[in-house]
C-alpha cells in the first residue's frame, strides 16, 4: 500500500492541474456508479492536499474528492490527449495535462475523512507532541508495529517505514506501548518523519531492515529476522541484536 511520502508526491504531479477548469469522466463502470465524474464535470480544482495515505481534491463550490489508494491503485499524470490503453477509474482532464486514476478503490465527494485521522507524519513542524498522546490513548499491550500504521494516531506511516523507523529508534516492532517510553516513540515518530522526508525529497539509500530477513544487521552484524504481526498479519522485521524488546513467542 503506497505510504504518506508516496501519496505527497502524487500530490505534487496532480498540482499541475490545479487552477485549470477540468474536463472529467470516469471510463470504469465501477466509477462511473459512484456519479463523481458529473458532479466535478467543469469545475475548477482549486488545491490538492496529501494527508497521511489520502488524497484531497478541492474544486470550486467547496466540493472535495478523496482518493484512497489502498494496493494497486495509482495516479498518473501525462500529456493531453495519449493513447489511453484500457479503463481508468477517473481521467482528470486540462488543457495541457490529464491526470488517470488507475484501480482507485475509495473515491468519495467528502472530506468527512480527515476527522479520523492523527496528525499527517509528513507535515512541518511534526505534531510530535499529539501523536504522543494519541499513542497512549490506545490500548497498551498494542505492539508498536501495529501502533505506528493505526492512522488515527499518527496518519500515513504503513508497513515499510514502521520497519525502518523502529530500526532507526532501536526497539523492536513487537515491544508494546506499554513497555515503551515516551522517549522511544518519539525517536521512532521523529525517525518516520524524517525518513519520509528525505524519500520525497529524493535522497537515496537501501533499506536497513524491511525485506531484509536473514540478511546481517548493517548495525551490529546481528540476523534480520521476520515474522508475521498482528491481525492484518502484516510483516514486522527487526534485529534481535541491537532493537530492544523481544520476539514473538513462535518463529
């Protein structure tokens, strides 16, 4: 699922439209039943806003569209008028540039969203502060690799920054909150932040501990180990050796 820094910068590409009166139409059926296409047909999109893992659209008359990305969906941007191969769920069309939304499966007239959702990881300066607290208010025997993707905490962090931010903060994804201190969940929210950063600012480097299972730690040598955490079974890596905090009790 694309995280924060991967949805600001399909923000960036869409502002090309941004100021333009747009031509709209939804070519998928599943879609086009969703009716937003008539109702942004003409309009003029006046912003567009990452926040965590959604995208907002602001057109003209206060009508806002929120996209949500989820697996496979993703927005291109490319020249007016290519050949378009196949049904995109949206085509956002300008007088230069049209922006295709391909297997967008959350598309909504509403901005109701954003009242569930923590404070966005990537926004400046980082609300450090009220994350913290909203990691708290949740239940503590939580694991912190669970707690650090639950966006109404801390909102666009999903499964590969958790990795690398705990790494970088040196706790394990499978220490609750509990056993936790302020001081670590806030250098693994600063770590977040500031790897997410530099990812969409461009800045370069291999990861340290996502995918890295039985590779040795770049750190201390250590094995990189993996296990499934969680309901959503979602995959926590980590270094035995140097992140405090225990494993799972099977591996």
């Amino acid at each position: 699922m694309p995280e924060g820094d991967a949805i600001a910068r399909a923000a960036q590409r869409l502002r090309v439209l941004v100021g333009e009166r747009l031509a709209v139409e939804a070519p998928n059926p599943r879609a086009a039943v969703k009716h937003v296409a008539e109702r942004l047909d003409g309009k003029q999109l006046e912003s567009v806003e990452a926040v965590g893992k959604n995208l907002f659209l602001r057109f003209e008359g206060g009508v806002t569209l929120r996209s949500h990305l989820k697996l496979k969906g993703r927005w291109r941007v490319q020249a007016r008028g290519r050949e378009i191969a196949g049904e995109p769920w949206l085509v956002l069309r300008g007088g230069t540039h049209e922006a295709l939304l391909w297997h967008g499966p959350v598309l909504e007239l509403s901005d109701r969203a954003r009242l569930r959702l923590g404070p966005d990881i990537l926004a400046e300066p980082t609300a450090l502060d009220a994350m913290l607290a909203n990691l708290r208010a949740l239940r503590q025997d939580t694991r912190l690799g669970e707690a650090l993707q639950v966006q109404r905490a801390v909102a666009g962090i999903g499964n590969m920054w958790m990795n690398e931010a705990l790494f970088d903060a040196r706790v394990s994804p499978w220490l609750t909150l509990a056993d936790a201190t302020d001081e670590e969940l806030r250098e693994a929210l600063a770590a977040a932040a500031r790897l997410m950063r530099g990812r969409l600012d461009g800045a370069r480097g291999g990861r340290r501990a996502y995918r890295r299972k039985g590779r040795p730690c770049p750190r201390c040598g250590e094995t990189i180990r993996s296990w499934p955490l969680g309901d959503a079974a979602r995959m926590a890596y980590w270094c035995p050796g140097c992140q405090r905090g225990e494993g799972p009790a099977a591996q």
